[in-house]
C-alpha cells in the first residue's frame, strides 16, 4: 500500500523533544465504527473487505505512529467535499496533497468517483458520510445486471435473454462495487464522529479568501494493512502452496462461505436419501445482501422481506391440521451467499447432483422462489417464469399448472394479485436459475417488480427497513414496538398466505387450503428483530444460550462472511425452529443426545436447547428443548471443492484478511512533515536493512510462531 506521507500523534504532556519538532497536538479521539472496503475486481471474482477502528491516539508514541504511517498508514490533509465544488480544492488547487477527502453520502457516485479515480496521487483516502440520496435518484454500487454470467442464459443458451438484454434488472447500478480503488474508501456511519472531523477541519481550513489555509492543517491517517492480492486464482494458488509445504503457512484469502438454512414440512431422514417416488415442492428465497461497504449490508427489501415472508409461510403451513400427511413434502430453503454470483444455490445443486445432500434434483416437482417483494405497486404480484425450459411441452404445462395453484391461492387473500408475465421475459436473477442450468425443473419467481427492480437501493447502505416503511410510533418501548403490527408487515403477511396456501396446494393438499393464514404479528416481529434490534425478547428467548452475543443492539448485516455461520444465518435458523417445530420436555442432556429416548431421532430431527422466555418475574430464563427439522448445510462454492480457482461455472469469491484497521486524526505542521517524511524513509530504509538482516539470520526461531488467527470478520 502506497504510502501518502508521515504524520504523527503525540500526548498533549509528551517531551520536550517532541515538542522542539512542532509536530503534533492530539486533537481528538474519535469513537469506533467506520468500515472501508477495498475491492480488486481485476478479476471480477474478487472482494476484500475492512473495517475500521478509530484509536485513542493518546497512547501513541512518536516512533510507534512514524513507522505505522510510513508503513502501513494512508494519511492526508481532511477536506470536507460537500458541493461537487468542493472538489476541485482536492483534484487541482490545494497546494497540500495527498488529501483525505470527506464526501458526503449524496456525491458518491460515478461520475465523482471517476473523477477521484484520475487524480488517485493527491488522495490518501475517502470517508463517506451517511447521507441518503433522494429516491428519484436512488443509488446501488451493484451491477445492472446481477451474477451476470452464473445464471441460466449464456451465449450458448437462450443468448436474447443472456446479458440483460431485454431488461436490465437493476438499472440504477452503477457498479461501484465491483471497481478497483487505488485508495482507500471508508464509511463515517457514526454521525458524531462526522462532526467531530468536520469541525476540526473548519478549525484548521481558515483559507482566508480561498489562498492556501495555515499550518497546522487537520490531517487524518488511517492504519490498515491488507494483504495485496491480484485475484482469486492467485492468493487460492499461493495459500495452496503454502499450505501443502509449509509448516506455518500463511493465509491471504479465503472463500466466501456459510450455510444454507433448511427444513421440512415432513421430517426425512437425513442420514439417507429420498426413494426417487419422494415428490418435493421447494420454496426457496435468499438470505444475503452486501453493500460498497464490509459487514453494511441491511438488505431489507433485497433480502429480509423475502426471507421474513417465507418464514411466516413455513409457520402458517406447519400449522395445516394434515401438514405431515401430504403426498407430497415440502422443503424450505434460505440460501446464503446468493449476491456473490449465487454460492449458496449452486452448492446445493452440487449436493444433490453428487448424492451429498438428503435430496435429489429428480424429486423436485415445483420450485417456488420469493424474489423482492415488498415494494408492490397496486398490490401486483409478479410471477416470473423461465422461456427456455418451456419450450418443452411437459415443463410448460407443468408450469402452468403451477401458475394456476398460485392464482387459485391468491383468490381468497385480499391485497394480493397475482400477475403473469409474458411467457417470453427472462427470468430475474434468482436462485432458480442455478437449478435450471441443471435440470429442467418447473418453477416461478415471485416478485414486486414485472420489469426492473423497484428497489432503488438495491444492495446498498440505504436499503433498510425505512426502505421498505417499516417504521415506527414514537415514545414506544422496544417491547411495543416488537409487538406492533406495520403496514409493511400486513402486506408481507398476505403474501406469506398466498405462498402457504399455494404451497399446500401444490403439495397435494385440498382441505385446509383457507385455514391457512400468516400471521402478521410474526410478520412484524421477525422485521423489527432483522431490521431494527436484535437483541430484543422474542430472539433472545429461541436462541442457544452461547449465542446470545450474535444479537446486536442495531439491526443484523446479512453479509456472507468467511467466519461462519453468521449472526443471520443462526437467527434464521432458530427462527424457522420456532416457528416450525414443537417443545419438548426433554432435559438438557436428552436434548445433547437424544439417541436414549424412545420416539426420538436425531437422524429425523435436530434438537437445540434454547435460552426460553424469561418468567414471570423476569429474573430467570426458562430453558426448554426445541425439536424441528430446520438445519444447515454448508454453502462454499463447489469450485474451491474442485480447486477450480478461476471458474467461470461457480462462483470464486474470496476475501483477502487483514489486521488491525483504525484510523485517528491530528495537525500536522508543513515543512517539518516533509522533511520527516524524508527522514523516517531514510530511516526506515535503514531499519528495514537491519531488520532484513536479523530476520534472515534468525528466520527458524521467528517463523514457527502461530498465524495470526483469523484476521478474518469480527
Ligand atoms: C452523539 O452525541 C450525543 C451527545 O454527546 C449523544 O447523545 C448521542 O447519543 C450520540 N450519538 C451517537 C450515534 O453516538
Ligand atoms: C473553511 O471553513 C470555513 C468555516 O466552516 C468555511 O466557511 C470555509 O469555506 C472553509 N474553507 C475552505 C477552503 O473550505
Ligand atoms: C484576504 O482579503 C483581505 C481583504 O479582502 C486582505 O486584506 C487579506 O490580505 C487577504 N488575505 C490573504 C491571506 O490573502
Ligand atoms: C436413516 O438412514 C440410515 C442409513 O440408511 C439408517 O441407518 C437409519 O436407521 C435411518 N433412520 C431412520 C430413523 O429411519
Ligand atoms: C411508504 O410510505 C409512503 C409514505 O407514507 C407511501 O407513499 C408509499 O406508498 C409507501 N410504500 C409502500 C410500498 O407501502
Ligand atoms: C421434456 O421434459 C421431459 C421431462 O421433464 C422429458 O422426459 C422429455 O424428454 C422432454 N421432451 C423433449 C422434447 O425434450
Ligand atoms: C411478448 O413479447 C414478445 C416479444 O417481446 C412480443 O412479440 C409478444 O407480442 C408479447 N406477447 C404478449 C402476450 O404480450
Ligand atoms: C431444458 O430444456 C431445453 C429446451 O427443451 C433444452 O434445450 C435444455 O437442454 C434443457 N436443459 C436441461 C438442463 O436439461
Ligand atoms: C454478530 O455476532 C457477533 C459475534 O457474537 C457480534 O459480536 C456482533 O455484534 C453481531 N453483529 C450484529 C450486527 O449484531
Ligand atoms: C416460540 O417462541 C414463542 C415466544 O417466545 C414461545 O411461546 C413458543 O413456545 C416458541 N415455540 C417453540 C416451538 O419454540
Ligand atoms: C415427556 O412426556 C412424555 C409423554 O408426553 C412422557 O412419556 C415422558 O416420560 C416425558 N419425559 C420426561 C423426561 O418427562
Ligand atoms: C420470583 O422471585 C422470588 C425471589 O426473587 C422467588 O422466590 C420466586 O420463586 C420467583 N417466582 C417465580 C415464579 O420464579
């Protein structure tokens, strides 16, 4: 990482010596939480995150922060860039770069970025501030068209629907996530910790008729040491090696992975597989979402309304007095990873391709996916469905069929109306494509949208529960607010009963098919927990007790990370176990083991001892055993099983490691700053000679110490 230049922090109360410099006053500590990220798409299969802390500089000494800032440090002079104006201080007339620009969140876009990107010497780095841009504007740093090239269409098969040709499914992208950055871009999510650098910098801009501003300047710098690396195919090579031949090796990527989550309305056992007869409805949705930014990822109408709406399906389909009677069973599935061109559904594809999972391709009948869905304009529904697997006649009246059952479910549900598609659109980036590169399954996509996402934050900060109205009264306490029933979550909860009724039907059912109804306080529970608090009662009471630290005060990221499962994958699971599954009065070591007790099966079963409701007087937890089908299955791409680094048929993401990422501010005097730069690189040339020098006469004494471990997530 290129070096921006020298800067130091120093105690107020520091010596003399220090002093005699004029280098540096501590001028404030800024609180934690910023987080950058840093992609090198050079290949478009890589992502590298980060994230930041900001120290107390108070505790630094001089040489401790010259070698920081010189080795791995990026600093600048801050300027706060608020009009597009402000720009051309940092790319042509201040006269002190490199320049830490602070840019609120309503300019970040393309054609700032483009302009930053040509001028990359006079800039150290970049802090985005929060700031919404309006929705007529929109803004998501994703692509036009998603997991372009890992879906169905290619140039080989159905090329019209290849590319977005016909619709392109995300049309405000503009795709800065997936371009390379030679600075770092971070994110000031705290807005106190904006105002704290702000007024620093109008502290010490004073350009008194815009001539060039006095020493000492407000300057930040910013630590972070990220493994460079060019692609995927590269650092999987380079950690394979070191791997196979060295003792310590050192890792600098790893794939994206986590787990799927899944459950039956029938319990199947597990330890064998399906007789071919077995018929199996999916339904399926996604449970991850990212942002420009690592570990920022809301999602609310990419991912959690989805994922929220399939569970309160599950529970109002579970509830169906013949549910394990049915001809045929029903799987729920919640992939993971589904951004980073679909992980999550082509490792399960994989699985039953290759026999690994409980369940084959060749026993799915329908497959029911849930696109975005709570943007409905008019209450609209759309089903989207596949042209090409319809050109056979049997898939086409299958699908048909399919389309029928939907619309019959839809009739006694009011606000809901489902729509059909012309049969000639593409299907939209959907999981279901991954299971059509395979098989010829017939299967709808379900979404708000006939054409182009009505997301218009579409995988970006602001995609949170606002986003999507999910709001709340006022002066309520967190409890009322768990409790109270959005608008959002009503509209969700009709779509959840259209889903439960249609997959009851499909399932063979006929009887029950109206008792089957959502319930909005779960609809609304679930959202409040996902989106707003975590840490809120209902969570706390169906999680294991060691997980209780997964729950946040703030809302969860659905980020698919490398250390797995994450806090969305485990509370989705939970949750489904709730729903869907039963108590019972095992104690706590039948629940570890409950291969001794009769009429209990671990093989048809997952048991999991959960924290329970507080009693009555809410100074104790009462624990109980939870039994249900819902578990999880491993969601790492087939290609880092395969070894196939540069795969173009499955998804290679990975995410290089990092240390320790803070960053600080301080003054900086002019002169000496370059005369110091000058001298610490002579003097580090220096020590990094005697440092060469000792390491390679002692390399078998330092080199057997443990790696770093996990320089990875949290
Ligand atoms: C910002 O500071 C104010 C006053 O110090 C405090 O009340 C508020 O909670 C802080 N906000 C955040 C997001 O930390
Ligand atoms: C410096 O800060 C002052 C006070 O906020 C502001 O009015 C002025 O425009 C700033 N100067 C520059 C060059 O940004
Ligand atoms: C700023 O302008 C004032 C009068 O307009 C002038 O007296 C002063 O010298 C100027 N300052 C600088 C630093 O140019
Ligand atoms: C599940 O399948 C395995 C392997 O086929 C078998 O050993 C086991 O008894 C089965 N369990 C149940 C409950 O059927
Ligand atoms: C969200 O709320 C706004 C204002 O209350 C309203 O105009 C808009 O239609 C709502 N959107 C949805 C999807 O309900
Ligand atoms: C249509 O699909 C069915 C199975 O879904 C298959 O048996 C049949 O051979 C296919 N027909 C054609 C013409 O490809
Ligand atoms: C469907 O789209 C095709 C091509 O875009 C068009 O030719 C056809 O008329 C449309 N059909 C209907 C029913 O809208
Ligand atoms: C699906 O059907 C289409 C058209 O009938 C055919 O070209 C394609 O090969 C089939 N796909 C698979 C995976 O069998
Ligand atoms: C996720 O879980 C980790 C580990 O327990 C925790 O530290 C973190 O705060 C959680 N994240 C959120 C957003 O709740
Ligand atoms: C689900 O959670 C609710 C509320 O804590 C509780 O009353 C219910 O018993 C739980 N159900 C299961 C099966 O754990
Ligand atoms: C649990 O309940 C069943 C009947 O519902 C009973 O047979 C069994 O003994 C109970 N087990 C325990 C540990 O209380
Ligand atoms: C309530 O708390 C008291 C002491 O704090 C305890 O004696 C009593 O058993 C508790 N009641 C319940 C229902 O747990």
């Amino acid at each position: 990482m290129a070096t921006a230049g020298g800067g130091s922090g120093a105690h107020p109360g520091s010596r003399g010596l220090l002093r005699l410099l004029s280098f540096s006053v501590v001028l404030a500590e800024v609180p934690p939480l910023l987080a950058w990220t840093f992609f090198v798409p050079s290949t478009r299969q890589q992502k590298q995150g980060d994230k930041v802390r900001i120290v107390t500089c108070g505790s630094f000494n001089l040489i401790h922060s010259i070698l920081a800032a010189s080795i791995n440090g990026d600093t600048g002079v801050i300027h706060v860039v608020e009009k597009e104006e402000d720009l051309q201080w940092v790319l042509a007339d201040g006269p002190n770069p490199p320049y830490m620009v602070l840019l609120d969140g309503k300019l970040f876009n393309r054609d700032i970025m483009e302009k930053l990107k040509g001028r990359t010497s006079r800039i150290a780095g970049l802090a985005v501030t929060f700031s919404k841009p309006n929705s007529t504007i929109g803004f998501s740093p994703s692509m036009q068209c998603p997991n372009d090239g890992f879906g169905v269409y290619s140039n080989s098969y159905g090329p019209e629907f290849a590319h977005c040709k016909e619709t392109l499914w995300n049309s405000l992208g503009n795709g800065l996530a997936y371009e390379d950055f030679s600075f770092p871009i971070f994110l000031l999510e705290d807005e106190n910790e904006t105002k704290i650098i702000k007024q620093c910098y109008q502290d010490h801009n004073l350009s008194e008729n815009g001539s060039a501003p006095n020493f000492p300047l407000c300057a930040m710098q910013l630590f972070s040491h990220m493994h460079a690396v060019i692609s995927t195919a590269t650092c999987m090579r380079r950690s394979f090696i070191q791997s196979t031949f060295s003792i310590n090796p050192e890792i600098v990527c790893d794939p994206l992975s986590d787990y799927n989550v899944w459950s039956m309305l029938k319990p199947i056992n597990t330890s064998g597989t399906l007789e071919p007869d077995d018929r199996v409805v999916v339904a399926a949705t996604r449970l991850d979402s990212r942002s420009f930014f690592w570990n920022v990822a809301p999602g609310a109408e990419s991912a959690v309304a989805s994922f929220v709406t399939q569970l309160a399906a599950a529970e109002a389909l579970q509830k169906a007095p013949d549910a394990t009677t049915l001809p045929r069973n029903v799987m729920f599935v919640f992939f993971q990873g589904e951004t980073f061109d679909y992980i999550g559904s082509s490792r399960m594809v994989y699985d039953m391709e290759k026999g690994k999972f409980p369940m084959r391709l060749e026993n799915i009948d329908y497959f029911v996916e849930l696109g975005q869905v709570a943007l409905r304009s008019s209450l609209d529904l759309w089903m989207h469905t596949d042209p090409m697997s319809q050109k056979n006649e049997s898939v086409q009246s299958q699908v048909e069929d399919l389309l029928a059952t939907l619309e019959r479910s839809s009739a006694g549900v009011p606000d809901v109306i489902l729509r059909k598609l012309n049969q000639s659109q593409a299907l939209p980036p959907s999981s279901l494509q991954r299971f059509l590169r395979a098989r010829n399954i017939s299967g709808v996509v379900l979404a708000d949208h006939a054409r182009s996402f009505h997301n218009r934050y579409y995988e970006s900060i602001y995609d949170t529960a606002e986003n999507i109205n999910v709001t709340y009264p006022e002066m309520h306490s967190p409890e009322e607010d768990l409790n109270f029933v959005t608008d959002t979550a009503k509209a969700l909860a009709n779509v959840a009963t259209v889903l439960g009724r249609a997959l009851y039907e499909l399932a063979g059912g006929t009887n029950y098919s109206h008792t089957i109804q959502a319930d909005p306080k779960t609809v609304t529970r679930l959202l409040y927990g996902f989106l707003v608090k975590a840490n809120n009662s209902w969570f706390q009471s169906i999680l294991r007790q060691d997980l209780r630290s997964y729950l946040g005060d703030g809302p969860l990221q659905h980020y698919i990370a490398v250390s797995s499962p994450t806090n969305t994958t485990y509370v989705v699971q939970y949750a489904l176990a709730n729903l869907t599954g039963k108590v019972t009065n095992l104690t706590r070591e039948q629940c570890q083991d409950p291969s001794k007790v009769p009429n209990e099966n671990k093989d048809l079963y997952e048991y999991s001892w959960v924290q329970g409701p507080l009693n009555s007087n809410e100074t104790e937890r009462l624990p109980r055993c939870v039994r249900s089908t819902a578990r999880l299955v491993r969601a790492l791409s087939p290609a880092f099983e395969l070894s196939q680094w540069s795969s173009t048929e499955y998804s290679t993401w990975t995410e290089s490691r990092w240390k320790d990422i803070r960053a600080r501010i301080f003054l900086i005097a002019s002169k000496e700053l370059e005369f110091i730069t000058l001298m610490v690189g002579f003097g580090i040339l220096i020590f990094s000679l005697i440092v060469t020098y000792c390491i390679n006469a002692k390399a078998e004494v330092l080199f057997i110490v443990p790696r770093e471990p996990g320089a990875v997530s949290y």
